[in-house]
C-alpha cells in the first residue's frame, strides 16, 4: 500500500520539501530543480518515473502541472 509521504527522489535531500520547478515543455531529459532551494534533484523522466513507483496517480498522491497534491 501507498503511504501517505512521498519520498525517494522528489524530496529535496537539501532542504526536505517536495517542490518541483518544472519548465513548461519539459522532455524526458530536462533538469528539474527544487523550487525552494534551487538544487538539481534530477531529469523529468527519473522524477516521474520515482513519482509511479510510488503509486502514481492512482496512489494518494497527484502530479498535476508540477505539483504534487494528497488526495482525500
């Protein structure tokens, strides 16, 4: 089962908060960053990827234009 925390790769290991800096027209190899504190967290496709081992969209969580929501 899912947990309720995200974790892995799209928790910045910088700061600890889970905020993407997506540009628009991302491609599989775009660098995405943290949007709190800048640092690099990795390629769109690594994120995703990390994102549906998590349980993706049909876990608790929603990736929806690079935010990430708790689903009720």
């Amino acid at each position: 089962m899912v947990g309720e925390y995200l974790d892995h790769l799209l928790e910045c290991p910088y700061c600890g908060t889970i905020r993407l800096q997506i540009p628009k027209g991302a491609q599989p190899s775009t660098p995405i960053n943290c949007a709190d504190c800048g640092e690099y967290l990795g390629t769109w496709d690594e994120l995703q990827t990390d994102f549906e081992r998590q349980g993706g969209n049909s876990g608790v969580f929603r990736l929806e234009k690079g935010r990430i929501r708790k689903l009720d």
